[in-house]
C-alpha cells in the first residue's frame, strides 16, 4: 500500500497537450507526413523521365530514351533544351559570382556600421524577404523597359533582376557567422599589427569561409530554379531557362523529356548544396582540431 501511495497519478491528457516542455507526441507525425508530401511528387517525375512512352502518367517500362536516345527530343538531342541549360547554369553561376562577394561586403560593413542609417540599410537590405517576388518581378519588368532602355529585357535584366532577389541571403548567413565569431580575432590580429585591410584578409574572411561557402550554394541553387523573375524579365526564346522551358511544355504537350531536364537540374542542386555541407563540415572539424591542439 505505501508503495502504491507513493505513486504518482498519471498525467491527464489535456495537462501532456497543454505542456510545452513534454515529450512530443504528434510533432514527428506531421513531420514525416509533410516529407513525405514534398518528396512524393519529385519522386514520381524522376521515375516518369525515365519512362518508354511519351506518356507522364503511364508507365511502360524503363529507358534513357528522353535523356540520350530520342534522336529528336531527347535532352541530349533537343537544341531548345540544351540551351535552356546553358542559360539556366551561366545565370546561376553569374547569380552567385557576384551576389555573394556584395553580400559579404554588406555583411561586414552593416556588422561594424551603427546608427540610424545603418537600420535603414539594413532594412532596406531585407526588403526582398517581404516583397512577393512577382512584385519585385514586375518593378524590374517596368524599370528595364522604360527607365534602363539600355539595357532592356534579357540576360542582362535576368541577371540583374537574379541579383536582387539573392543579395539578402549572403548577407543574413554571413552577419550570423560574425555575431556568432565576435570582435575577439579581428582584434587579436589588430592587437599584433594587422592592419585592418589585411585583418580582413587574412583573419576575417578566412573565418568567413563557410558561411560564404554555404551562401553561395544557396544562391546557386535559389538562381537554378527561379521562375517568376527569369520568366518576366526574358526577352525571347533565346533567354529561356529550364523553369520556362518546364512551365511552358506543362501548358502544350508534355513529354518525359521536361521529367529529365528537371531531374538532372535537381541533380545538379543537390550535389552542390551537398558539396556545401561536407566542406563546410569539414572545414569546422579542422578548425576545431586545431583549436584543440593549440
């Protein structure tokens, strides 16, 4: 009977829900359901590229037909496809090569600005992040065609339109990584002699790297996909991307070749937000061994 009396009751049901620090119960039930609502439908068009017919929703058996084999269609053979990859890589590529040295420069210099203007910018800066982007889309559309004549509709005007859009995010990553590092390095550095040009050379940006690391993976793979801008800035065909390519064949006569042109763009993402992660993994396990060692 002590033994019993010393028990305690059992939580009601309404006192687990209505803890915040209990164990969760219902939390990885949702999760797995919205993994699983996300990877479903990716899953099943990287299947369907792989498909005999020219049917998206038929199977009929196993081929690299849309991939290489189609003399006419194939994405190894379709003109319209390949240069769709082209132009979806080079934007990519021109995206990250200069949004992410302007956001680490925004990055350092809203780090050590204060005042009032530097809120300003600073806001300014994270007005992407709250703008839709077919609003900001439509803003670039109007101002290439009737302020910036000059450089009008294209690839130009995607680029630039790509830069806007991304400029925020190397920005936010890399403000994390020096409020996380502190003033203690760059002045240790300073302390010894550095000058601040070299300081930020050489201490700086170095700890810097995988924060810049993983801001361009993520403005690579922001660039590689994006519609809405690259749609609305586009000039002709000539200046089409794989999403146009994608949104356009999805309106006509979809064939598995635009499941392979996505499959392999979702390759191409996904090897280098991958590649990201392991160096930025294993530049931190190297930093820290020798932080141990010293």
């Amino acid at each position: 009977m002590s033994v019993l009396a010393a028990t305690p009751p059992r939580p009601r049901l309404r006192d687990r829900l209505a803890n915040p620090w209990g164990r969760p119960r219902f939390l990885w039930v949702l999760a797995i359901a919205y993994v699983v609502w996300i990877i479903v439908p990716v899953v099943q068009a990287v299947i369907f590229s792989f498909n005999e017919s020219r049917s998206i929703t038929q199977w009929q058996g196993a081929s690299l037909r849309w991939y290489i084999w189609d003399p006419d269609s194939s994405v190894l053979h379709d003109p319209a496809l390949q240069h769709a990859i082209v132009q979806t890589v080079k934007l990519s590529v021109l995206t990250a090569a200069v949004a992410v040295p302007l956001g680490v420069a925004f990055a350092i210099g809203l780090h050590r600005w204060r005042g009032g203007v530097a809120r300003s910018t600073n806001f300014v800066m994270l007005f992407s992040f709250v703008t839709p982007e077919l609003i900001l889309a439509v803003a670039l559309f109007l101002l290439f065609v009737h302020s910036f004549r000059f450089i009008g509709l294209g690839t130009s005007a995607e680029l630039i339109g790509l830069i806007v859009l991304s400029l925020a995010y190397p920005v936010v990553i890399v403000r994390a990584r020096l409020l996380s590092l502190g003033p203690s390095y760059e002045e240790a550095a300073q302390d010894l002699g550095a000058s601040p040009a070299r300081t930020i050379g050489r201490v700086t940006l170095p700890l810097l790297g995988p924060s810049i690391l993983a801001s361009a993976a993520i403005v690579f793979a922001l660039a590689l996909d994006d519609f809405v801008i690259v749609n609305q800035l586009s000039r002709d065909a000539t200046t089409q991307t794989v999403s146009m390519a994608i949104y356009g064949a999805a309106r006509t006569a979809p064939t598995p070749a635009i499941n392979a042109i996505g499959t392999l763009m979702l390759v191409t993402s996904t090897i280098v937000i991958t590649a990201a992660v392991v160096s930025y993994r294993r530049v931190e396990r190297r930093r820290g061994a020798a932080a141990i060692a010293v």
